[in-house]
C-alpha cells in the first residue's frame, strides 16, 4: 500500500484526492482535431510526375519542405529547384495552413530570377493541406510524396541540412 502526505488532507479525504488527481484516467490526454490540423489527400502522388522531372534537365521542378523552429516560433518554408538547385524560401510564423500558404506565395513572388514553376513535390504535411489553393495561387501542380519517404525529396532535405547548420 502506498502511504502520501498530503499537507491540510486527512483520511478518506486524501484518498478520494489521490484517486481524482493522481490516477492515470486523469492523466490522459485528449487530442481534438482542430480546423488547422486536417491531413491532406492528395490529388497527385510522386509517382505521377512526368518522366522529365525524375530527369532534372529543365528549370522550375521544385522541392519543398518546413524547417521548424523552437516551439511556438513558426517556420521556415524553403523550395529547391532540381535542376539550378536554386534556394527559394519565407519564414512563417505560425504553422497553420493559412500562414504557410503566404508564406509560399510570397516566396515565390519575391524570387529574384523569375524562374518558371512547373511542379513542387511536397511531403504529407499537415502544413500543405492547403494544396489545393496553392496550386491555384501559383499556377503550377503540386505532388505528394509517400509517407515517411524524406529520399524522395532528397535534394530539400540535405540543403535544409545544410541551412539549419549555417542558421542555427
């Protein structure tokens, strides 16, 4: 039997606190899915992308990804493009889909080079749910790669690397 002092708490009074506030019922978490939080579905996975992307020989076949910041300090959304490996990216500061769907266009808007944007192939995120209005903001397809499959992308995830060394 496990004995606790409780300061101010005698008895049966104790008991009854130890089973309200300390039994694990009360200690489980719930987790609701907010309006920002929904997955995507997406329209087009990796795997339908035109063979001249798999190639790299034409400008404007992006990858994107988040990098993280602390926690509650946003994001940074970065795209590299195949072929130049031309770095494009905004800082967000929230992770909400509304943020980062900003985030993507004024990337895009404030490119120095005008580049043209074919693709951009994106993780499963819950950042890109908004898909759907990003490829109408761009005018360009965006493709999903498989779940858990950061090789997919690989050019994006070895300059985020690179980026959150040199940008700690």
């Amino acid at each position: 039997m496990l004995c606790i002092y409780i300061p101010g708490i005698k008895g049966k009074q104790a008991s009854r606190f130890v089973k309200k506030n300390c039994s694990a019922t009360s200690r489980k978490k719930v987790y609701r899915q907010s309006q920002e939080m929904q997955y995507n579905s997406p329209v087009h996975t990796i795997h339908d992308r035109p063979e001249i992307v798999e190639t790299k020989s034409r400008i404007g076949d992006f990858e994107g990804d988040t990098v993280y910041g602390g926690i509650g300090k946003g994001c940074a959304v970065t795209f590299v493009d195949r072929k130049s490996k031309l770095l494009v990216g905004s800082i967000a500061i929230s992770r909400e889909r509304n943020t980062i769907r900003k985030a993507i266009s004024r990337a895009f808007e404030l490119m120095e080079v005008p580049m043209p944007i074919e693709t951009i192939t994106l993780d499963n995120g819950s950042e890109f749910a908004d898909f759907l209005n990003i490829e109408k903001d761009l005018g360009t397809t965006i493709y999903f790669a498989d779940s858990h499959s950061p090789w997919q992308r690989g050019l994006n995830e070895n300059t985020n690397d690179l980026f959150t060394f040199l940008l700690p």
